[in-house]
C-alpha cells in the first residue's frame, strides 16, 4: 500500500502455490524470491503449499504453512480460518491449473478464493499460465480439461483486484475466454543470484580451457532434447576447439547421449549436474554464447534465458507465438526466426562468426534485464496501491 507521503506501508501477504522449496520448479523458485522480497520490504508474509519433506530448520522471515492436502476440501477450512486472523492482508495466487491439484480441475478452490474477492480481502491473481490448450480433434479428456481450465480463469478474475500476467502472450488467451479485466505484467526475474565472482568464473574459464564455451542450460526434456541435439552436435562437430557446458539436473543423461552419437565429443562435454545458485551462476558466466531453443519461443517467462541475460551471457533463443515483440526489437539476444533447428543452427552460428561481438549482446542483453526484468519491478508493482 501507499500512505499519503508515497510511500509503501508494510502488507500481511498470504500467498498460495502449488508448490515452494524444497518442492522444485520454477514457481518454488519465484514464489520464495518474491516471498523473500517482500518480508525483506518489511511485509509480513505467509506462504501455504502443499505438504511436502520439511526444509531447513534455519529460520526464515517468511512463515510457510503445509497444508492438510493438495488446496482441497481439508485444505480450505485451514485457509479460511488463517485469513480471518489476518483481516486487512492481502491473497496473492501463484496460479498454474495443475498445480492445485484435483487433476488441474480444482474448482472448488476456485470458487472459493473468488468468494473471499467477494468478501472484500483484496486478492491479486498471478498467471503463470491460464488454461490447457483447446485444439480441433483433441480427446474428450483433454476437451474437458481444456473447458473446466477457462472456468476456473473466470472465476479467478472475476473478482480479484489485479490479474497479474507473467508475459503478455497469456492476455490474448485471457480476453478469449471472456474474462476483460485490466492486466497487470510482471515478468519473470532470474531464479538464481544475479552476482558473481571474477576468480571463480576464470578459474572455470580456465578449468574449461575453450575458446568457444557454447552452454545450455535447462532439464533436457524428451520434447526439447532431439531439437537441442540437432543444434549442439554439429555446432560441436564444426569447429574442433568449442566445447558444450550442459547445465542443469538431466545434464549429465543428456552428454552421454551426444558421445553415444559422436564419441570423439567426449573430451569436450562438461556435464556437473545440480549446482547451487552461486556455483551455477558462475559457471554461466564462463560460457561464450548460451543456446536456449524454446518450441514457443522465448519469453519474459523463461527463467533459464533471464538469467544468462542477468549474468551478461550473450543469448541465442528462437521465435516463437509466445513471443514477445520486445525480443526481436531489443536486438539483445541473437534470435532465430522459428523455432526449427536449422535456423536456430544458423543463427548461432552468426553470432559465433565474430567473436568481438558477444561482449556487447551480452552487455544488451544485461541492460534489458536490469530495466525491464528485475526483481525489484515485481515488488515494487506488488506493493503499490491496486485498483478498487
């Protein structure tokens, strides 16, 4: 909130997600960023997710508070009974269908925070997604799903103070199924820190011992890994002196499929696997150029890009129809016009051809972070005063 000198009061903010550390994924990650961000802003904060292995008994500024079941029937008594405790707070919804349970079809809990709208608890509604895709021919199942998932984004929004979009490409599909609410976007920060250490970084940067460092950094996905493996193994297999730094858990699974195709790669794959966030950050700053194919398209939600771009890594990604126009306007990425491995191939190799330019996309890239995609954005938009 905002008193009468412009400034931000301190809020009691209870937010609800389907899943926060030590659950994993990228809504765990945000919503402690932004769970951690707050109370840092002198907001008291509780958090409710499902039940989950206890985390760290180190104390924290945030209150997390397990739920009996998964947002259902146990779940909603438990809510109820914590917001008429904390009467003047404010709801916020990390909102992803599948991730409240009920099979992505939780109405109920639906219903429910729209009847708590109605009761006069000021309640924003973050999108990180809307709704299953509706498609032509798709199984009854699906088709159902699909439906059921444009309801529930009706009622979400029917009453909330703010519908909070994670990218702009979501505000179509929201206009679609009716729902004409004003929209608030606030995209995606880094989920790792955005600071390094110079020595560490050249003590990878020599351990490595590359001139051309070309890395990707995500899951490896049965989806994205046959695309990503038709743009690293020949960018790879052109030019002897590069080597692949493959970050992220199913790294290591997805290095031994290049040498199972191309041994002689062998000597020239980094594979470490699960890294903390410093260990992490630093080893995507030893890399040269970051190849991030995205089927559609990058994004403002596509927290592996954000943090190459918050680190300073020269990125190259794809278009795609959740693309926004900034990408290609900012010129601070090299972006391949489809999401097809030839071009995204073709593109990288552009940008590789002259060396001398990576520090400067990097340094573009960097500057759109810090004025459009940090965090402090989020918290600052968070905290002002929402609409009536």
């Amino acid at each position: 909130m905002i008193n009468a000198h412009g400034l931000s009061e301190p809020s009691t903010w209870t937010i609800f997600t389907g899943e926060y550390p030590p659950q994993p994924g990228g809504v765990s990650d945000y919503t402690q960023q932004v769970a951690h961000a707050l109370a840092a802003a002198g907001d008291q904060v509780h958090v409710f997710a499902p039940p989950a292995a206890a985390a760290s008994g180190a104390p924290d500024t945030v209150q997390v508070h397990r739920l009996p079941d998964h947002f259902g029937k146990a779940s909603l008594p438990v809510l109820e009974a914590h917001l008429l405790q904390h009467r003047g707070g404010r709801i916020l919804v990390q909102y992803v269908p599948h991730a409240f349970g009920s099979r992505a079809m939780n109405i109920r809990f639906c219903r429910w925070v729209r009847r708590m709208a109605r009761s006069g608890i000021p309640t924003d509604i973050m999108f990180h997604e809307v709704a299953y895709p509706l498609e032509r021919g798709q199984a009854l199942k699906h088709k159902l799903l699909a439906l059921v998932n444009r309801q529930m984004a009706r009622w979400l929004s029917a009453d909330a103070d703010r519908v909070i979009i994670s990218t702009p490409a979501w505000e179509p599909y929201l206009r679609e199924i009716g729902v004409t609410r004003p929209t608030l976007w606030l995209a995606i920060p880094s989920n790792i820190t955005t600071q390094t250490d110079p020595d560490s970084v050249a003590a990878l940067r020599q351990k490595f011992g590359a001139p051309t460092l070309i890395a990707h950094f995500g899951t490896y996905g049965h989806s994205l890994a046959a695309q990503l493996k038709q743009v690293l193994l020949p960018l790879a297999q052109r030019d002897p002196t590069r080597k692949l730094l493959l970050l992220g858990r199913g790294g290591p699974d997805f290095a031994a499929s290049l040498q199972a195709e191309s041994p002689d790669l062998a000597p020239r794959l980094f594979a470490p696997g699960s890294l903390d966030s410093p260990d992490l950050a630093a080893h995507l700053a030893a890399a040269d150029l970051l190849i991030q194919p995205y089927p559609d398209g990058i994004s403002c939600r596509r927290t592996s890009a954000m943090a190459a771009l918050a680190l300073g890594v020269p990125v190259c990604s794809n278009v795609g129809h959740n693309t926004e126009p900034l990408w290609s306007q900012s010129r601070a990425i090299a972006i391949a016009p489809t999401p097809a491995p030839a071009d995204i191939l073709a593109t990288a190799e552009s940008a590789l051809a002259d060396p001398g330019s990576l520090p400067t996309l990097g340094r573009l890239g960097q500057s759109l972070y810090q004025d459009r995609f940090d965090l402090k954005f989020t918290i600052a938009a968070l905290r002002a005063h929402a609409p009536a």
